[in-house]
C-alpha cells in the first residue's frame, strides 16, 4: 500500500476540512477547532473462536 489513508471528518469537532500536518505520517490538522491528531495503524484483530466473531452477551 503505498497511498496514505485520510480520515473522513475531525474525531473532536466532526468537520471535514482537514489538511495533512507536517509533524510525520498520519499527522492532521482541523481547519475548524485548530487541533492536530495523528492516525496510526496498529494491525489486523484476530477472532477468538476459529473465525467467527465474539458475542457479548
């Protein structure tokens, strides 16, 4: 893969007018609230029970 993923939308305020920030990869900022956040992948989850997903009961 080698095109970055973009969020949707701010996770604090929920706009859409985002822009890439130039701390590192997966670094954004919100033209709106003025925060900056970073995105991070961490890995695929694996299931419990022989893949099929876990139910809470």
């Amino acid at each position: 893969m080698s095109e970055r993923a973009a969020p949707f939308y701010c996770p604090y305020c929920g706009d859409e007018d985002l822009r890439p920030n130039e701390t590192g990869h997966g670094a954004w900022e919100c033209a709106a609230c003025r925060r900056a956040f970073q995105l991070k992948f961490l890995g695929l989850l694996s299931t419990a029970n022989g893949g099929q997903a876990h139910e809470r009961a």
